[in-house]
C-alpha cells in the first residue's frame, strides 16, 4: 500500500440511468481492446504500440471533448479516465464509431491510477475539465486540486510537460492558482496548442448558462 492509498476521494461513484447502447459496450468492455483496468505498471509503449507522448485525461465526462482530440491529433495518445460507468459506456461507443485507436479508456480514479500504475515523466501532459468543486467549505478536503497532487503530477509528466486545469467556480480557481503558486516546479504559461478552438464540455456548457466565468490554468514543469 502506497502512503496515499488511503486518500480522500474527489468523487462519489453514484448509480445513473444507462442507455442500451452503453449498457452493450459496458458489458463487453472486458473484450475490448480499448478498456483496461490497471494491475500492473502501464507500458505506454505497448498499451500504444507505439511512443507518441500520451495526454492523460482525468474525469472525461461524456467524452465528446477527449474523443474530439483524438480525431484532431492522431499523433497523440490518449489516456481517458473515469469512474462513473455512464462515461465509460457512453465514450467506448463513440471510440468504435469513430474507429479511433489513438485512445484508451481506464476505470480508476487518478490518484490510484498515478501512484500505482504509472512510471515517473511517462506524460506528455495531464488535464482535468471541470473537476469536481465541492463547494461546500467543509467539503474543500474532498477537492483533487491539493499540495499533494501538484507533488505527485510533478513527478507523472515529463520535462517540459503540462497540466490544463479548467474550473467554473471562482473559489475553486483561487485556490488552484494557490497551489501552483506554492509549487517551484512549474510555471503558469499560455494555452498549449492543441486546445485551441477545442469544444466546450457539458459542464462548460452548464457554467456558462448559469453566468459562472471560465478560468483556464496551463502549467509547465520549470
């Protein structure tokens, strides 16, 4: 047992109303060559069959905006992770669709996933869209954004990698701003080629029609 595996987790697995269609791909993704479940160290290079730098995607929702970059920039790989089943269903259906082989889709949270299963400097880059804000003050030990995440994701991407964070909540994006702040390993830099003219995300989306400003973070490794 590492030293975090016993973290606060940053989610609640809720049961949600599956689609057919998702029901079908959720059923057979143990047969799918685009889903794992993690046991051991990830080799990208096998996982991949190729050495393409792989973003890791963590909490993709409905998937529609991680699907898209893998349409977009086929020389990227795509690491998607999630741990409500309604997005696992919903992005393998789209994945097959589209016939990407560029994108693989992992049931873990990133904590577990990241001090376990991964080798140091394995990422190109490391986002996380509308991560869950726990807006309650006594809930704010619940939110992934911490000292400690910042240590481990310094550790997970490689030099002169990223991390793109995006919030909706004000309070939420002073404190990520905080944090990295704090941190002499990285730097906040402009926005990172690929997510140029990117489609906005379902809670993007929400946000915005409730008038909450969008604050975009890009931090490089120093």
């Amino acid at each position: 047992m590492t030293s975090q595996e016993g973290h606060i987790k940053s989610f609640v697995k809720r049961s949600g109303r599956l689609t057919q269609s998702q029901k079908i791909f959720l059923n057979n993704k143990n047969n799918n060559i685009n889903f794992f479940f993690p046991n051991e160290i990830v080799n990208l290079e096998k996982l991949f069959k190729n050495n393409n730098n792989c973003i890791l995607d963590v909490g993709f929702g409905d998937g529609k905006l991680l699907t898209s970059l893998a349409k977009k920039f086929p020389e990227l790989n795509f690491i998607g992770l999630e741990v409500y089943e309604s997005g696992i269903g919903n992005i393998l259906k789209q994945i097959s669709s589209d016939n990407l082989t560029n994108i693989k889709i992992c049931c873990s949270d990133a904590i577990t996933f990241l001090n376990n299963y991964t080798e140091n400097n394995s990422f190109y880059g490391i986002t996380l869209f509308f991560p869950d804000p726990w807006p309650k003050k006594k809930h704010y030990k619940r939110r992934i954004i911490n000292k400690n995440f910042v240590n481990l994701i310094s550790r997970k991407i490689s030099a002169n990698g990223f991390i793109k964070v995006v919030t909706d909540w004000s309070n939420y994006s002073d404190r990520i701003e905080e944090v990295f702040s704090a941190n002499d390993k990285f730097e906040r830099v402009g926005d990172i080629y690929i997510f140029k003219n990117r489609c906005l995300t379902k809670f993007e989306k929400k946000g915005i029609s409730l008038g909450h400003r969008i604050t975009e973070f890009t931090y490089k490794l120093k």
